[in-house]
C-alpha cells in the first residue's frame, strides 16, 4: 500500500514536472536572437555551392531574360514568361519607402533563363524533368539551365529564395547550385468533400505547393458529405449532392484549378472514391448505390450502402462519368480511390447476394474483397479505355485492392498502376505498417506513393514537424528495384476539422517537411539543422500571403497582418525550439517514474 | 502490487489531456440551424413560437425616457444594428413581410449613470429582455447589462431562407454565474497584431467574457512600450518599431475594450519569466555565477538589492496609471532557483535573512515586497497559485490556478480553505489543441469550478476563471481559429447556472455560435463536416 502511494506521489511529481514544461519553454534566451537563416532554400538543394560573397539587386534595373530555344517555343514560352512575371514580384519585397539605394554595391544585374530541352510539353506529368543549374557568379548575369519549363520554374524558385533582406537592401550570396528531385510524385492532398474549400483559398495552396516544390495536388473532391463538383453528364450529383448551390465547382472553377496549377508545374490528380464513400452521391442517383436491408444496417443518413456493383448501370454511369472527368482533367492519372468499404450492406442485399453467387464469390469477407476488387478491376479497366493518345489514362488506388485482391492473386492489374499506401499501425488503427507494405507493393513490381505518415490532419499540441521529416519513403526492406519502384507520396489533410478559417495554416509549414523530405537527398535528415531554413521558408510564405503558422516563439520580420494589412515580409528569430514533443517529454516522466517504482519495490 | 502501482501512475499522468490520433470515421455532416439560441445559455428564458419581423429602416434602438444615457450605450446600438443587418459586409434590408406583426423598437432603460465608466469586478451585468411586438425592452442596472443584453438581443434574430429577419416572443431575465469571466492571450512568446486582439475582443464580447487577462510581457519579448523604462521594449521587443504596443496602442485596446464591457487587466509577471527585461533595465535580474565568477547569464530579478523594488515601483506606478483596472496580474509563477543558488551574494543574505537553504522563503520574500508595493501605490492583485501555496499573503489576493496539484479541485479546496478568491484556469489551457476540436471543448465545458470538497463559503470564494491561449505556437495567422469556438464551451461555463449540463443542447447552441462568428467576420474553426449558411470569406 504504502508503495502505491509513494508511486501516485512520483507520478504527481512527474505531473508537476509535465505542467511545468507546459508553460516553459526551456529556450526563452533563443527565441529573440535573430538566429533565421537567411537566403537559404527550402528544400535543401542536391548540390549547393555558396560564399560569403554578397551582391545587391537593384529591383528597378533587374533583368530577366531568356533563351532563344525558351522563347520559341510556345508551350515554353506559355508557362516561363507568366513565371517571370511572378518572381519579379515575389523577389523584391522591401517596401518601396524603405529600400536603400545600391550604388556603388557589387551589383547582380540579371537572370538569364535557359532551356536546353528544345521542346516542352504542354502540361506536367509524372516523367517530367525538374532539374536545374542556376549559377549566381561574382560578375556578370546569374544564369539558370533547365531541360523544361518545369526544371525553370523550379530554378526561379530557387533563385527567389536565396535573396535575402539586409539594412532596405535586396543581397545573395555568390552561389552555385545543382539541383533535381529525389522523388517524381510529391503531393499534398485537399478533401474539398467534408468542408467546402472555395477556389481561392485552393490557389493559395496551390502558390504554398509551388514555393516548396511540390508538383502534385491530389484533389479529393469528393466524398460522403458532399459532391462539390458540378457535373454536365449527371447535374444531379452536385445538384443534389452539395451542401449548397453555392458550395460547388462548376466547369470553369475546375479548369481555372488546373491552369493555376500548370503554370505552377503543378499537376491536377483528381480523387472520385468509390465504391465507399459514396453517400452524397445517392442523394441525386439513389440507384447508384446499394439498398441496405434492413435499413438499420448502415448508420448513415440515406439508408444507402456503397456502390451497387452488381448492376450494368452502375458501370455505364462510370464510364459516362469518367468520359467527362477525363475530358476536363489533363493528367494521365485518375484517382479512383477504392478505400474503407464496409461490407454489411453489401451482406444484407439480395441482388448483391444473388451476383455474388454468379460470380462464385463466397459468401465470407474474403469473397466481398472480391467483389470489391471486381469493381475496381472494371472501374480501371474504363478508365484505361479512356485513353486518347497522347493523353494516356492510368489509375491511382488506395491500398485495399492490392492488399485483398492482387495479393491474394484474384487478379492483377496494369503495371502503371499506381499503389497509394495510406495504412499505418498504431494504438488507435491496426493497419499494416507501411515499411511492411512497401516490400509487398513494390515486390510484386507495382509503384507506390506513400501517406501513412504524413497524415497532417492529426494534429498534437507543439512542433510537429520532424515527425513528418523523419519519415523516409525508403524506409523498408526491399532491392534497388524496388526502392526505385517508390515514386514519392502526400500529404493529405482530412478536412473534417478545417475549413477555410483554419486550413492554411494547418497545411503550412507542416507540409514544407514532407516536401523537403521527397526533395532533398536522402542524406539530408537532420531537423535541428533543417530548423532555421524551416523559420525562414514559413515566414516567406508569410510575406508572400500564405497564412503559415508559427512553430514556437519567434517572430517574422513581416509577421500576419502586422499593421493590419495583409502580406508583410520579416526575418525570424528562432529556432523553434526542439521540443522534440510532449510524447518525449511524457514518455521522459513516465521512464523516470517507473525506474523509480520498479526500483523500489 | 507492481500493477497497481502502475496503474497509479498511469493514472495520474494521463489525467491531463494528451494529444489523441482517432481515424475519422464517417462524420455525419451538420447542416447548422440559424434558429436564434443564445449561447451563453441565459438564467431564465421563457420563448414562445410566435415570431415577429425585423425591418429596416422602421426598427430602431431607443432609450427609455428615464434612462442614463452614454457613449457606451450609444455605439453598442451602432455596432448591434450592424450586426443584426450586415451580411457578407453589407447593410442589406431584410424581406418585408405583410401578415406578421413587427418588432419596430426595442427600449432600453439604463439606472446607473454609465458615461466615461469603466467595467469592475463588482459591476452589474444583469438585465432583463422582453421582445414583444411592437415595442420590447431592455431594462439593466448599468450600461454593462445593456451590453449583454443586445448580445443576447442579436442572437435571438434569426434569418429566414427567403431572407426574412425574425425574432420570437421571448421574456428574458439574466445574470452571470460567475464574476470574473477571461481569456488570458500571451503576446509574448508571438506579437499579436492589434488587428486580433481586436478580433478576439469581439468574440469576447460575442461570448459575453469580460476580461482581457494580458499576459503582454515574458522570457521572449517584452512589447509593452513603457514611459518610464523605455529600453525594456527598445532591447526586449522582438522588433523596437513594429513587434511592440505603443502607449497609444493600449490606450486604443482598453476604450475597444471599455466599450464591449471587458475589463483589462494586465500582467507583469516577476521574478521569474523575466528573460526580456535583461536588457532594457540593466541591474534588474540575478547574475548567475560558475563557481566564484558570474558566468555571463542572468535569470529571474535580483530578489535582494532595494533597486529591483525601485524599478517594480516605478513600473507599477506606470502601470497603474495606463491601466484603468483596480487589478493588476503579478504572476509569480515558475521560479527556478538555480541561478540565486549560484549567486554567492544571496548565499550571503540568505544568511543575514536567517532563510538557511530554503530558496522559497526568499521567493516569499521577493513577492512580499512586491504585493506591498502594489497595495502601497493602490493596486489589487492576482497571482498564480504557487504564491499562495507558499505563504499566506492577505486575504485581498485572487489567486489563479493554473495546474493540477495533485488535482484542479485539491487546489481550489486548499486556496479556498485558506480564505482566498480563487479563479480557474487549469483544464481551460486552449493552447493544447488535440485532433478533434468537434470532441475537446466537451471537456472544457464539463469543468465545473465549484465542483471540489468545500463549504459553501469556500465556493462562494471562487468568482470565476480563464481560457487560456499562451502564446509559444500561435500568432496572427492561426490565434482566433484555435480559440474559438473552443472557448465558447468556457464561456457558457461560466456564465450559465450551474444546471446547464446537457452536452446535446450545449452542441446546438454551440455550432449555431460558431457560424454566428463566421458570419460576423471571425475565422471560428469548425466542429464536424458541413457548412455555415455564411461560410468565412
């Protein structure tokens, strides 16, 4: 007994200790020097050559230029040009009243864009080259060489992060830089279903992707709370399906979307989750989905279950569908979803039932996985048909068919699918850890995107964003091949709990980890020595009008509507302190706690 | 016995909310009702069906012949009159309807003389609410009842789908639960621009708290902008010109404040948590020493040269006067003893003191002097509860709870018991946000602070509490999204009987709240998927 209490004191010490740390961030004499890196990039170029040796731009002489073979071609042009224009912008920020002259400074007078490729293409895809060289030498122009428009944009961003702010003066550093993507597929997925996301506050994501180098924007547009997306084929859908007539994307919002994009070398993936997470799509085609009898057995507000997979009509609808969808979005790949079936309403209806039987699927969970995969199967199989050279048309799934049906050898299917490994294990969901999920995927020669552990709608209390850092797609067990095999991953932020008041800021710099981490060389781990590269990439985003939250005390020079206007711009302080968690922090007290327990007893 | 030792501990650490990873399931939408629910929660509220119209510009705020009148009053009818009308920014005339009768005038009546006053702890709030047509009344003891009541006046119109403005037949008699009702915002560890403590202001007032605890200085930045020490935000502000509130700057938040009937009550915490000061006010905090020579650091004010207690009076003389509010926060919390321990200097007078090895005892000694200074230049105090744990100080001091020691409600018996006003603000630490905001502000609103072992005396002894938002991973970009509604749950809390309880009735008025805010400009976050009638931008 007497143990007991003695153990309740230590963890009340322990407690105290907790609640303490609660309040007391132990890095009070850092927060206020100014300790913000400066002209640094995020993410950690490949290669990346810098002195000490500083220039002064002049914003109203500076010059942009471009080669011959970049403004010839068109479809260079179209996207390069409109960039110019941009990083002009986003280059000079000190305001007007403020900034120093630079007269008898060493002078960077211009940047001169190359692109070697010869050609470009129209939109982004997944094979595009993204590298780049930008040289800044001590005199003459700064050039920078790309293969595509896409590796220039890339290199302008670059170039744009390395000025820095010193005394009403625009500098860099002397610098050389080789630079290119560990990763081709690096995304951040929006869930536009369970809150409505207006299409400027997606443009402003769309602006956060492109200053961390991201190029993919997963749109998961739909889902069982709602249907946004305006349809020509099937009006009923968002006409019956959204939250409100006001709370949809017509036609034009969508390819107003996917030109923001492009220009930005961003590629448009858009998410139409079926056969679960359909409910919103019963409200207008009722007939679409399965009939749960007795009607207790999905709680849901419709009394419909998942896709009714057994009927023709249900496939005719996609194929209708996904003509249109694939006639407005210009990446190869759709994706299809295919997540978090349940199968009880399926169980309980008897033209499922009598499908089944057809089929010879048994009447187990097993055979349900078939009958999903059978879906699935079809649903990619239309979706391939759609291809129309030179547009190919290819499916992203998440990882429940491979797992329930190729896995256990129902089927295969094409090789250009692409596997979206969203599982983890943990306390709260027995998934299958994906460094156990990768070796599978990979081995049977498929490629893999990864999300388990950049769930970034999980939120904790503190300074998250080494967990997310720390997480490397190739942390599994498996050949050069299939490592190769890992084309990159996402971030997605579940919408349940953000809308437009709270999204940006809960999406950036959070997701900045995630982009250096698909960016940068494996080599390239270490967050304390990422940290002040981290303060600086959030208070650019900051200046630029991205609403990024703090992470920890410090302060941007230009901070969130400062002087009551938008868009400032600031040098930080701080290192965010590395809390490296409350977990650390909680996991330390409960160690001591049972050190001290245990040795007493 | 391991096991059950285990288990102990185990309890006893995760009594304190930990950051919980839940799948979403599926999350039913909520197609929010706009039905007119008053959140806080009134004391009495008798409402009938019978509903009447609001026009424009036929209705009209007036005062009762006998009424005082005064500025407060006079804007709260502007700032309410917009309210009740603006949508997405503009005045717009609601539908008119021919075969309802229409609510034209609500009368208020005002007893006290209310001009160029300023809102106390002792200050009334009740006030009564008839909407009758064609004429309802306010009636309030001062014009801080006035306030809450066209706060709850606003709330009770709502707008129909084809555009019509209307109210209910509703008697109303009102009053706070709790007397001292805050939100602590920490403008230290993040400069909050004025832009949203404005803002956060205006929930306040939307949410009927009425206090502004600002926690304005702290290890990271002092932006207080002082008159008579001015290098303490010169040297201690994250940016002298632009990270900093200027003398007019907080004249500015407290007639903002002042007009929505929330008190200001700054704080200064000492000794400890005085990190930013070092610079600007050279002498003030302890030298730390390696050995026999000071190793360059400082850390908390120097508890044993007369000078200290001359600049704190210095200070508080300034504070006093900028500061309108008979209470002033002097924190005391967290002092770490190592640095005096280091200081052969306070070795020495530690022994002149006759305090032995006991650094509290000097701690004691240090917020004596500095709770006299405070009652000698005319100023009551609240303090965190470390300083009342730690000796007995008179029986005036608030002292505020802030952790769990062992338990929030063993604190508030052992503060109480000892005779001290007490207020609340462990387990309303907002600034720990978890995954699902739709599920963490229950636990906030099941915080009953008169829920502990103790006469009824010692309840009496409790006159309310605070949300608190500190300030380490929140700034201008995500500080009102995080607070709110989350704080709203506090807010109920605290001004609702001690019988509203029901957490489905709580949820309603809740997400009608919360779409309330959204719609009157405030980026509320939301509680579940759907969607507000008027979303945020």
């Amino acid at each position: 007994m007497k143990l007991s209490v003695f153990c309740l004191l230590v963890a009340l010490v322990c407690q105290r200790a907790f609640a303490d740390w609660v309040r007391q961030p132990f890095w009070y004499d850092d927060a206020r020097r100014d300790k913000v890196a400066k002209g640094t990039v995020w993410p950690q170029p490949r290669s990346i050559q810098t002195t000490q040796q500083s220039l002064s731009l002049n914003p109203d002489s500076f010059s942009f230029s471009t080669s011959d073979d970049a403004s010839s071609n068109a479809n260079c042009k179209d996207v390069l040009d409109p960039a110019i224009e941009r990083y002009r912008d986003l280059l000079f920020w000190i305001p007007a009243g403020e900034r120093v002259s630079v007269s008898g400074d060493r002078v960077l007078g211009g940047l001169r864009v190359t692109i070697s490729g010869g050609t470009c293409s129209e939109y982004p895809t997944l094979d595009s080259d993204e590298s780049y060289t930008l040289e800044v030498p001590a005199s003459g122009d700064a050039t920078l060489r790309a293969q595509t428009a896409w590796g220039a944009l890339r290199g302008l961003e670059t170039f744009s992060q390395l000025v820095y702010e010193v005394d009403g003066k625009h500098k860099l550093n002397v610098t050389t830089i080789s630079d290119e993507p560990r990763f081709r597929h690096r995304g951040v997925m929006l869930d536009t279903a369970r809150h409505f996301l207006n299409v400027p506050y997606i443009k402003q994501n769309l602006d956060a992707i492109a200053y961390n180098k991201m190029n993919v924007f997963h749109w998961h547009i739909v889902d069982d709370q709602s249907f946004p997306f305006q349809s020509a084929t099937y009006p009923d859908l968002s006409g019956k399906g959204a939250y409100t007539q006001d709370n949809v994307y017509t036609r034009q919002d969508v390819l107003d979307v996917i030109e923001y994009a492009r220009m930005r070398g961003i590629r448009v993936i858009p998410e139409f989750d079926s056969p679960g997470h359909m409910q919103s799509w019963g409200q207008g085609y009722p007939e679409l989905l399965t009939s749960c009898s007795p009607t207790n057995v999905q709680a849901d507000i419709y009394h419909l279950g998942p896709a009714n997979v057994a009927r023709n009509s249900t496939y005719d609808f996609m194929q209708n569908l996904f003509t249109e969808i694939r006639d407005i979005f210009a990446d190869d790949y759709l994706h299809l979803g295919g997540d978090e079936v349940h199968f009880q309403c399926w169980m309980s209806n008897a033209e499922i039932q009598d499908f089944m039987r057809q089929q010879g699927f048994p009447n187990t969970t097993q055979g349900f996985a078939q009958l999903e995969g059978y879906y699935i199967k079809r649903l990619l199989d239309i979706v391939e048909g759609l291809s129309v050279a030179p547009k190919r048309s290819r499916g992203i799934v998440w990882q429940e068919i491979f797992d329930n049906n190729i896995l256990s050898g129902d089927f295969t299917v094409d090789l250009d699918t692409i596997i979206h490994v969203w599982q983890w294990n943990n306390s709260n969901f027995q998934g299958i850890p994906y460094w156990d999920e990768l070796p599978l995927v990979t081995g049977a020669g498929y490629q893999a995107i990864l999300s388990s552990c950049w769930y970034l709608n999980f939120i904790s209390y503190g300074r998250d964003w080494p967990e997310y850092y720390a997480c490397d797609p190739h942390n599994f067990t498996g050949t050069p091949q299939q490592k190769q095999l890992v084309i990159g991953g996402e971030a997605p932020l579940w919408a349940e709990w953000v809308d437009a008041t709270n999204h940006v800021a809960r999406m950036w710099p959070r997701a900045s980890a995630v982009a250096e981490r698909l960016w940068s060389p494996q080599s390239v781990t270490d967050s304390a020595a990422a940290s002040p590269r981290m303060e600086e990439q959030r208070c650019r985003m900051v200046r630029r009008g991205i609403r990024a939250q703090p992470q920890g005390p410090s302060y941007c020079k230009y901070e969130w509507n400062l002087a009551g206007q938008a868009g400032n711009y600031v040098p930080t302080a701080s290192g965010a302190r590395g809390i490296t968690g409350y977990a650390q922090q909680l996991l330390l007290s409960l160690f001591s706690c049972l050190v001290l327990t245990f040795g007493l007893s | 016995m391991a096991v059950l030792s285990l288990f102990a501990v185990f309890l006893a650490l995760f009594v304190s909310p930990l950051p919980c990873h839940d799948v979403p399931g599926y999350q039913k939408p909520v197609m929010v009702q706009q039905t007119g629910k008053v959140l806080p929660k009134p004391q009495t509220m008798t409402a009938s069906t019978e509903a009447y119209a609001l026009a424009m510009p036929s209705f009209k705020f007036t005062y009762g012949s006998s009424s005082e009148m005064c500025d407060i009053v006079d804007q709260a009818f502007q700032r309410y009159y917009d309210l009740i009308f603006d949508i997405d920014g503009l005045r717009k005339a609601p539908v008119a309807s021919k075969d309802m009768s229409e609510l034209n005038t609500l009368q208020v009546m005002v007893k006290e003389p209310c001009t160029g006053v300023y809102p106390s702890l002792e200050s009334s709030e009740n006030y009564t609410l008839t909407v009758a047509a064609p004429m309802g009344t306010l009636v309030a003891d001062s014009a801080w009842g006035v306030l809450r009541g066209l706060e709850t006046f606003s709330q009770l119109v709502y707008r129909t789908d084809n555009g019509m403005m209307l109210i209910n037949k509703t008697t109303i008699d009102d009053f706070p639960r709790f007397a001292h009702r805050g939100i602590l915002l920490d403008t230290s560890r993040h400069f909050i621009p004025l832009k949203y403590i404005k803002q956060n202001l205006d929930a306040m007032a939307y949410n009927k708290f009425n206090v502004f605890h600002w926690h304005i200085v702290d290890d990271q930045s002092f932006p207080y902008q002082s008159v008579v020490f001015p290098d303490l935000s010169a040297k201690g502000a994250f940016n002298p010109y632009t990270h900093l509130y200027t003398q007019d700057d907080i004249k500015d938040v407290i007639e903002y404040s002042r007009l929505r009937g929330i008190r200001v009550v700054p704080e200064f915490d000492t000794p400890g948590h005085t990190a930013s000061w070092g610079a600007g006010l050279p002498g003030f905090l302890t030298p730390c020493y390696d050995g026999t020579t000071p190793n360059g650091k400082y850390y908390a004010a120097n508890p044993i040269r007369n000078t200290t207690y001359d600049m704190m009076t210095k200070l508080l003389k300034e504070v006093k006067d900028v500061f309108p509010d008979k209470y002033v926060h002097l924190g005391g919390d967290e002092v770490n003893f190592n640095c005096w321990k280091s200081n052969p200097d306070i070795t020495k007078f530690m022994e002149t003191m006759g305090f032995g090895t006991d650094y509290s005892k000097l701690e004691q000694y240090y917020i004596k002097n500095i709770l006299d200074i405070s009652t000698s230049i005319g100023r009551n105090y609240i303090v965190w509860q470390e300083v009342l744990d730690n000796g007995v100080q008179d029986k005036s001091t608030v002292g505020e709870v802030w952790f769990e020691h062992p338990t929030i409600q063993a604190v508030l018996e052992r503060l109480t018991a000892k005779g001290y006003r007490t207020l609340l603000s462990a387990g309303w630490y907002l600034n720990h946000d978890v995954y699902n905001p739709g599920t963490d502000w229950s636990t906030f609103y099941k915080l009953d602070p008169q829920v502990f072992n103790g006469t009824q005396e010692q309840k009496d002894l409790v006159i309310g509490g605070e949300a608190c938002m500190w300030g380490e991973y929140v700034d201008g970009t995500n500080l009102i999204a995080r607070l709110w509604p989350r704080a709203s749950a506090v807010a109920e809390r605290l001004w609702s009987a001690k019988d509203v309880t029901s957490m489905a009735d709580a949820a309603v008025r809740i997400d009608e709240q919360r779409c309330r805010m959204v719609r009157r400009g405030l980026n509320a976050e939301p509680l579940h998927p759907g969607f507000c009638q008027f979303e945020y931008d």
